[in-house]
C-alpha cells in the first residue's frame, strides 16, 4: 500500500500531529541522511510528548481560595472601655482607617474565639468579674472575599472591695496594721482591679523584706459576693524566720564579703571591682567579671542577689553566659543558699551578702 503523508492542514497547531508530520517526511529519506533524520525525529518526539504531558499536569493545578480578609469589626454593649481599647487587645485586625492599601489580618475562628477571653481578661482585671463575651455575627461578603465581624459584649456591674484584711502571723515590726492596711494601693470602697491588688501584695513582701524577713510569702484570698457585687480581700502573711546579712557561713567558715564557689569547691572573694569599675557600682555584673567568674565546663551559675536582691546582670554579662550555655538562676542570697545545697552537677555559686 503506497504511503500517503499526513494532511497538515488537518492538524492546526496541534503539537502531536506536527510530530508525526515530521515522521512521515523521514520515511522518505534513505541513506544515512535518512537515518539522522529519523533520530532527531525521535528525540523531538519524546519532547513533545513530554511537553503534552506537563500541559495536562498545568491545568490539573487546583487553586486554593485564600482566607476572607477581616474589613471591619465592631462591638455593642461596651460603655467603660471604648472599642478601639478593646479593639487593642485582640489578634485579629481590620484593615487600618484611612489605609486602604493595608490589608486586615485572615478571618480565623479560632484566634477570633481566643481573643474573646482576651477582651474577657481585660474586664475581669479591671474588676468586672462577671462579664461576657460572644460573636453576635459575622457577615461574608463572597464577591470580595471579606467579612464583617460583630462582638456583643455584657459587661455587668463591677465588683467593689468591701474590706481588706491581714491575717496570719504579723510581725511587732508591721504594727500597727491598720496604718499598713490605709497605705495599700486596694481598699474598701475602690473597684477591684489587678493592678492595685498586684502592687498591694509586693509592698507588703517589701515591707517585711526589709524587717529582715527575706524568706517572707504572702498568700492572697478573695471571697466574692455575687449577689452584693462586693469582694473582701485578705493578705495572709507568713513571714518565716528573720535573717541577717554582711556574712555568709560556709563549711563553718564565717566569710563576711561576697564569695565565689568554684567547681571544685574553692572558695574566692569575689571580684566586684570588675564591675564597679564598669558602672560604678557592684550590683550590676559587668561582662569583664562574667568571663571572670565563668569556668570551662560549667552548667549553672546560682547568683545570690543579696538580702534585698539588689544584684542583676548586665546585658553583656548575661549574652556572655548565654553563649557559653552556662544556665544563670538569681535569688535572694538566703533562697539562694537553699538553691545551692539542692543542686548537684557542675554549678558554680555567687553570693552577694553586704547587703
């Protein structure tokens, strides 16, 4: 049967046809010209089945729909904190005012769920104890993948500090305790609120603190009266037994200067003039003294801070331990000590106690 060639004109721009177009012209070249024509015809076509091959593969490609950008949110109910107060304290955020080539951040209903105890928090801190938060909607707009996001907020009444009170064993040094109770920053009549409760408790550590209680807790209470939105308030205080300082006893050695324990149990007085060289004062760590307490091989480094915990790193002090992997715990010098006689492993020991 005599071979006919293929009709190109049937083909168009059909990639697969031009190929076996071309093998068609090669079976009527003879010769070795012949030959080296029919094996680039074989090689252009394998590149153009692969060719067929990727465009397929291209058009299967599914396209994802990206997540619908929060345009707008809003909030009822709210008249002790305004919206964009509360607006501050979540994750999820519109599109800036008057930025309209920002974008807001993704619609995400977890996060979304999350900064509703986040707003919830925020009220609760500021003594609205029974407050609530929910979604009442979220609106979608399909066409330009946006929504607008709604918050229903019941902020209830807030809960006011009927009395405050210390209890448990109150040193003579404290007396009277009616003056220390006057000088808290919470007190009866005021709302409850974190911060002022916060700042109660610390003054109060301060306080016995510096009566040489250095080992001192305190242990907070608060009874709350739903029905009356009203909350007593109690400070137990356990001071634990005093402590002095200007001297630390090791080994039944009374040292009465800061000390430096090295691995292998040698004690040195430590060397505070690299510091106060530094920043005229001892109580900051200088790097020079950090390279100088460090020791190859260490793991910890407890620090005594002194009675009051006076005594911090620097920066350059802390990157340095940091980098030699060298873990640094601070204490007060008498939780300090404790610290010390619990830890084994290789751990050095720095005790402030001059002050």
């Amino acid at each position: 049967m005599p071979w006919k060639p293929i009709n190109r004109g049937n083909c168009g721009r059909d990639t697969w046809c031009r190929c076996m177009a071309l093998l068609g012209d090669v079976r009527t070249v003879g010769g070795m010209r012949g030959l080296s024509t029919l094996l680039l015809a074989s090689l252009v076509l394998l590149l153009c089945t692969a060719c067929a091959l990727i465009r397929g593969r291209e058009t299967e490609i599914p396209t994802t729909r990206l997540l619908p950008e929060v345009r707008r949110i809003t909030f009822t109910g709210n008249s002790q904190f305004s919206s964009s107060t509360l607006l501050g304290e979540m994750v999820t955020k519109p599109r800036p005012f008057l930025q309209f080539w920002k974008r807001g951040e993704p619609y995400n209903s977890p996060t979304l769920q999350e900064d509703l105890l986040r707003i919830r928090k925020y009220y609760f801190d500021r003594g609205f104890l029974e407050t609530t938060v929910h979604v009442e909607r979220v609106q979608e707009n399909a066409e330009e993948n946006t929504v607008a996001i709604e918050i229903a907020i019941d902020e209830g009444p807030p809960t006011q500090v009927a009395e405050v009170r210390l209890t448990g064993s109150i040193p003579p040094a404290l007396q009277p305790i009616q003056d220390i109770i006057a000088a808290l920053p919470l007190s009866a009549g005021k709302r409850l609120n974190k911060a002022d409760f916060d700042r109660s408790k610390e003054q109060l550590l301060t306080r016995l603190h510096n009566a040489t209680y250095a080992r001192a807790e305190i242990v907070p209470d608060t009874v709350e009266d739903k029905e009356a939105h009203t909350a007593e308030v109690t400070f137990e205080l356990h001071p634990g037994t005093e402590t002095t300082f200007g001297s630390i006893t090791i080994e039944g050695e009374r040292l009465e200067h800061d000390v430096l324990i090295r691995l292998n149990g040698q004690i040195e007085k430590r060397k505070k003039k690299l510091s106060k060289a530094v920043y005229g004062t001892s109580h900051l760590m200088s790097r020079a003294e950090a390279e100088y307490t460090y020791e190859k091989g260490v793991k910890h480094l407890i620090v005594g801070t002194g009675q009051y915990n006076n005594v911090t790193l620097s920066a350059e002090a802390a990157d340095y331990f940091e980098r030699h992997r060298c873990h640094v715990e601070l204490f007060p010098t008498p939780k300090a000590i404790q610290a010390w006689n619990k830890t084994d492993g290789a751990v050095i020991g720095l005790f402030h106690v001059t002050c």
